[in-house]
C-alpha cells in the first residue's frame, strides 16, 4: 500500500533519485511521457499509411488471402525486442527514434492490414454489385462503399495495434529513446515508485487509448450494421 | 627495430606453445608463467565440496568475464559454485549480495566509494591500496567483506572521437568547459546519479550538456563511432578505445578514484569458506594485469567469444587449470 | 604469456568481420551452440506459461459458462492485466518472486488469461442450438452436454485461441531476461549491435514460433476430424 502511495507521489511529484543526484518524477516525467506519446503516434501513422491501403486493395481484389491473414500470425511471432535490435544492429548511423518508430510501425501493421482486408470481404457483395452497376470505377467503390462499410473493423485493428504500440514503446530506453519505460527499467534510479508510477501512467494510456477508439469504432458502425449483426467480431483478437 | 622483432618473435613462439596440445616438459621452458610467478596449478580440495557459493556479477563484458573466472577458478579447487551472472548496476548488485540473492560479486574500490560510501571527489584516495583499504571498511559498516584486489584497475574515462578532439581541442576535460552545452552525453542509466559519472562531472567540473541519454551499457563505443554521442563514458580496459582511436581526456581535477576489483561477500558466508579460500583466490586474481584484463575484454568485445570461453582461456593459459 | 599477446594483437583481430558486428556465417557456425540452452529455456517457459494459462482459462470459461454475469467481470480483469506493459509486470514482480523463471512464468501467464478465456466463452457461444437441442433430444445431462456436444464443437475457436496465445508468449518470453529467466532475449540483448548475434536470436523466436504454431494447428486437425 506505501509502494502505491509512494507511486502516486512520483507521478505527481519532484524529487531525487535513488542514490542522489538526478531528478525524477512529477514534472520531470513530461519529456517522458511526450516522447512516448511521440513514437507512439508517429509509428501508428506510418503503420496505417502502409496497412490501410495494401488491406483494403487485398480485400477488394480478393487476392492475398493467405499472405493477409499469415501477415497477423507472422507479426505476432517477432518479439518486439527483436525487431528493435535489428534496426539499431543494421542501421546504426540512423537516429535511435527513428529506428524504435519503424520497428514499432512494422509491429503495428499486422492487426490493420488483416482487418482491413477481412472488413472490406465482409461488405456484402450486393452493395458493391450495386456501385459497380452505376458505374463507379474500382477506386470509387473502395472509397465510397467498401471503406465506411469496413470501418468499424479497421479501428478495431488500429485500437489493437495502439495498445500494443504503447504497450512496447517502454522497452525503447533499453536502445536509448525516453519514453515512459525508463523508471520501469532503470529501477535503480527511479526506486519501486518510479517504476510503479510509470507504469500506472502507462496503462492508464493503453486505457484511454483503448476507450477512445472504442468509442469512436462505435461511431463510424453505420447503425444498420450495428442492428444486423451484434456478435460480429475481428477474426484478430487481441 | 631487432628488439621489435625479437618481441614478434617471441610473441609467435608462445603462441603456438598456447595452441598446442602437448604440454610437454621442453616446451614449458618456452612458458614465462614459471618466471612470473604464477602458473601453479589450482588443486582440487574435497573439503570445499561443502561450501555452496553462488557468483553474480554487473551487466558489462569485463563484469561477465570476471564472475565467470571466479566461478571457474573455485570450482577447480572443489567448491560447489553457481553463477547468476548479468545482475544490473551497482545498486542492484550491492542490494543482490545483501539480500543473499547471491553470495559474492566483483566490484570497484572507486564505484563503493563514490556510489555506496558517500564519498566527495576531493576525498578520494589517489592511490589504490589506500582506496582498496577505505572500501574495505566501508564495506564492513555494511556486514560485507572485501577481498583483496586484483592487480588491473579500470577506470572510468571520459572518450570523445579523434575528430570531436581535434576539432574542438579537448585533451583534458574542463576542456570541456563552455563547450559541453552543445554535446550530447551518452551513459549508463546510472550515470545521472553517480559522482564518477554525469553527476561528477557537473558537480566537480560545472559542466551541462546539452543531452544525456541512457543506454545500455554495452552500447558505449557503438554511440560514438555511430556519430550518435559527442561524449561517452567508458572504462580505461576497453579494447575498443585502441581499435576505434578513441581519444580519453585527462581528469585534470581528480573525479576519478582508482578502481581495482574486489570481491565482495557477506560477512558471515565470508567466515564460513574455509582457510584456502583467500589463498586459491590470490592464485586466481593475481595474474589479471591491465593488459590480461584488456585482452580477455577484447576476445569477448571484438572476437564474439562468450564469457565462459574465455575465462576458460585465460585459467589455462596461466596455468591455473589444465587444459 | 597472455601479457605480450594483448600488447600485438588489439588492432588486428583475426576476424573482421565479427570485430565489425557484421554478418558473419563463420562465426555462426562455430557458436551455434551458445544459442541452445536460451532456445530450451524458451521453449520451457512458452510452454509452461501457455499451459498453466490454459488450465486456468479453461476453468473460468466452463463456470462463467453457466454464470453468464461472470463474463464480463473476468474479461475486465484479465483485460487491464494485458493493458499492463509486459516490461512493467517483470519488474513489479522482482522483489516479490525473485529472480527466475517463477517471475517470468507468472507474467506470461497472466498475459495469456485474456485471450484463451475469451476464445473458449466465444466457442462455446458459438454452439448452434440445434446442437444442444439435439444432445438433449437424446437424453444428455447437462455435463454431458459439455463435454460431448458444446467443447467439440467450440474446438476450433479454442485452438484458434491457443495458437495466437503460443505465438504471443513467445514474442513475450522475449522479454524474460529481465526477470533473470534466460531465453533468446537475452542471447538477443547480450549484443545486440552485433548483426550475426540479432539475425540469428531473433530468427530463432520465428521459427519457434512458426513450429509451435504448426504444432497446435496439428492437434487441431487430429482432434477434429469431422473438420476435415
């Protein structure tokens, strides 16, 4: 109970280290807590500018099948420590930031791409018979039919992929990169309360993060789906 | 120039002396082990058979190489010995052996010093036996005993590149001074708060860097031959800083007490470990020079050759064990 | 003696390539055996985790099986343990546990509670009502029920659930050198500049993964045959 007390303190709190000499928590932890926030958003963006586009091509094509739902199960089985040293062994001279971002994002692709791709080969084929009959072409049909119709799936991957991200950016400090996983890791500097502290900031992001897309998953469910099918659910789970 | 080559051939002489297998009585004479004093053979003693020890170690090569020779060198004298090598920093290791975690692990007269005892830079002893003898009382305000040390002492050092040197002239460290604001430091997690470290050198030479960033460990040379760090923290028995020239700036101040390795134990395992036991770890350290230490870090650093291999190595290569 | 040697050969290693941290098959070859011990510890505590994770999925799914209100408590809680950062559960549990595999098998454990229980509720959900109307047509208690017609037929999601838990835990069983418990990881960090040293831990987790993975779908297969 005194190890969470002492917890809050650090996240609400200056004080010193361990053995002396540096200061941690409270306003200290803000650095912290953007770059982590950094890294996340920047690795999410470039995962979804990859994902989105190659699922929802597979899915309306139909094509790939195979490769998009191995993607998922591949993905799963790289541990993220790895991915993270093979960018910081083989690209050495780039920025440690920016080899963390594109691990992260080779992480956070597989959830979205699988559901991109199976929400777009849910979309009933008499809606898309329907758009091609008034003559929309391949790229219109995507955007205007297949697209909204699979959101709800897409932001359930993105929600995944997030929470995940968040989750693995506390390893970066172990390459150099601040995120809110250097009082869980340099124990010895930030004490039980850091690493305590941290990781209650920490959870509470995946949280929020899984709360909000949550929220608005529901809000892009046009309510006629929504009605139809209440057991729908990814073929990814988390 | 003969010298030079009389030293090389020498040198390849008892290299192929070490990478032969016949150990016969002529060959021996070729060995400068019997010269140097060491070369005894560490013996096998059934009643230490009794004697559970369990050997940590910090998280660096040098740390590994160490705790595997201990290991390695007491159990060929009969001791039953585990090893849960790789611990963290000094505070963990320290808290470890306290804990009884594990029983014994090396560590630096200057690190106990300035990290466990409180120390202030101008109250550093400069010489090693004098830094040996205040960690050993240090030391026993806390329950422990420390062994006596070994000959190498590995120091840490400020390094910069060739070219960050040349170009903005650093030989010592306040050199630093008015220039550090625009460097990045790379360090240990702990350098924040150790005075031989980040700490130090804002305490004791005023400097502020623009960055610090922890890293592993591990990772001290790569960060700067990668161009990441401008300043790195790294130990004087590196065999990078040769391979990478590497340039080690004076402390012109005295921030850095001498650092000779000593085994550190708990009190009472310590007066449980029998009477040879202080012996067989004299016969097992005293042969670990500067240069020893060096070449032993460089087998696992640049050959890629795992820690238990080379203190293998280096117990036959003196003789301690046979091979 | 070892002191001359060191003297002469600082600068000249006799493997560049490894000195370099390049990829280095030679290298690979010889020291190939440095990677099986952390490749067994792996293997133990992927297994032993999924295991005991199963063994106490299984359990909460078959009582809130017939205790619908019980669903939704266990998936929040099984769900904010998944929201903790592994990293953070090693860590936590240190001065608890200590050091070891105890530690690192605790965490994997929880991290695989939310994916089985899930799985096994959504199969046996996923039971059509002809099934268990049938069953009862033929005079079935509700046990045998269970076991006869709902677990069978919930069979895929279930395996379904236990791949993408074996899968998970071995990217997670990655992280266990923290809590002191071996395994690739810590191959993977003991250098993890070093190319060769990356390529070779790090491919040794997918293909665990990949042969676990293969493994489950073929018990799979073998216990459900009508599936065919």
């Amino acid at each position: 109970m005194n190890d969470f007390v002492d917890a809050i303190q650090f996240i609400f709190r200056s004080q010193e280290s361990q053995a002396g000499g540096a200061r941690i928590g409270g306003a200290e932890n803000l650095p912290l807590l953007w770059d982590h926030l950094e890294v996340t958003g920047a690795a999410m963006l470039l995962a979804i500018a990859i994902a989105l586009p190659v699922g929802l091509i597979l899915g309306h094509t139909g094509r790939g099948a195979f490769a998009a739902i191995s993607v998922s199960n591949v993905g799963r089985a790289v541990p993220s420590v790895a991915l993270i040293a093979f960018f910081i062994a083989f690209f050495p001279r780039t920025s440690a930031f920016v080899n963390v971002t594109l691990a992260l994002a080779l992480l956070a692709i597989p959830p979205i791409l699988t559901n991109a791709y199976v929400g777009v080969r849910q979309v009933s084929t008499d809606a898309t018979d329907a758009a091609r009959g008034m003559g929309m072409s391949h790229g219109q049909i995507i955007r205007h039919v297949e697209l909204p119709l699979a959101l709800p799936l897409i932001f359930g991957g993105i929600k995944i992929s997030t929470v995940n991200v968040i989750a693995t950016a506390t390893i970066a400090p172990l390459v150099g990169v601040l995120t809110l996983g250097d009082p869980i890791i340099s124990g010895s500097v930030y004490g039980r309360a850091g690493q305590i502290g941290a990781s209650i900031i920490v959870a509470a992001l995946a949280v929020a993060a899984e709360v909000g897309l949550s929220a608005v998953q529901r809000a892009v469910t046009p309510t006629g789906v929504k009605l139809q099918n209440p057991k729908r659910r990814a073929q990814t789970s988390p | 120039m003969t010298l030079l080559l009389a030293l090389l051939l020498g040198a390849f002489a008892l290299a192929a002396c070490g990478e032969d297998d016949e150990s016969t009585g002529g060959e021996s004479t070729e060995q400068p082990s019997s010269t140097d004093g060491g070369g005894s053979q560490i013996q096998r003693d059934e009643a230490n058979a009794k004697i559970k020890l369990k050997i940590g170690s910090k998280n660096f090569t040098e740390q590994k190489v160490l705790g595997e020779i201990y290991a390695q060198g007491l159990r060929a004298a009969g001791y039953d010995i585990s090893t849960d090598l790789n611990l963290g920093d000094e505070q963990t290791a320290l808290k470890a052996v306290k804990g009884g975690d594990i029983d014994a692990y090396p560590e630096y007269t200057g690190t106990a010093l300035l990290s466990f005892f409180g120390k202030k830079a101008d109250e550093l002893p400069k010489d090693p036996e004098a830094a040996y003898e205040e960690a050993k009382k240090g030391f026993e305000g806390e329950g422990l005993t420390a062994f006596p040390p070994t000959p190498f002492t590995s120091s840490n050092e400020v390094a910069v590149t060739q070219d960050t040197a040349d170009k903005l002239g650093l030989e010592n460290i306040s050199d630093l001074e008015g220039q550090s604001e625009k460097l990045t430091l790379f360090g240990s997690p702990e350098c924040r708060q150790r005075l031989d470290c980040l700490l130090g050198l804002q305490q004791v030479y005023g400097l502020k860097f623009k960055k610090f960033v922890p890293v592993d460990l591990e990772q001290r040379h790569d960060v700067l031959t990668s161009g990441r760090a401008d300043v790195s923290i790294v130990f004087t028995t590196d065999p990078q800083i040769q391979r990478e020239k590497e340039v080690l700036l004076e402390d012109d101040k005295g921030m850095f007490p001498p650092y000779n390795s000593t085994l550190v134990m708990k009190q009472e395992t310590a007066d449980d470990v029998g009477p040879n036991f202080e012996k067989t770890l004299d016969m097992i350290q005293n042969q670990l020079t500067d240069e020893n230490m060096q070449e032993l870090n460089a087998r696992v650093d640049l050959d890629k050759k795992d820690a238990a291999t080379v203190a293998k190595e280096y117990l036959t290569e003196t003789g301690l064990i046979s091979a | 003696m070892i002191a001359v040697l060191a003297q002469l050969q600082i600068q000249e290693r006799a493997d560049s390539c490894v000195a370099d941290d390049g990829i280095c098959p030679g290298w690979i070859a010889e020291n190939f055996d440095r990677y099986v011990a952390p490749f067994f510890q792996h293997v133990f505590l992927t297994l032993v985790s999924v295991a005991i994770g199963f063994a106490i999925a299984f359990a909460l799914a078959l009582v809130a099986h017939r205790r619908r209100w019980l669903v939704a408590p266990v998936v929040q809680v099984t769900g904010i343990l998944y929201t903790l950062p592994s990293v953070a559960v090693f860590f936590l549990l240190l001065p608890i546990t200590g050091r070891g595999n105890t530690t690192a098998i605790i965490a994997l454990v929880a991290y695989t509670l939310l994916i089985l229980f899930r799985n096994v509720i959504t199969g046996l959900d996923g039971v059509p009502d002809e099934a268990r109307d049938a069953g009862r047509g033929m005079g079935f208690t509700e046990r045998q029920l269970l076991w006869r017609v709902e677990l069978p037929l919930a069979l895929p999601e279930i395996f379904a659930g236990l791949r993408i838990a074996v899968t998970s835990t071995v990217g997670l069983a990655a992280l266990a050198f923290l809590a002191g418990a071996g395994g690739l990881g810590d191959a993977l960090f003991d250098d993890y500049s070093f190319r060769s040293n990356v390529l070779v831990a790090g491919g040794l987790c997918v293909v665990l993964a990949a042969a676990l993975d293969l493994a489950v779908l073929g018990v799979q297969r073998l216990l459900t045959p009508w599936a065919r």
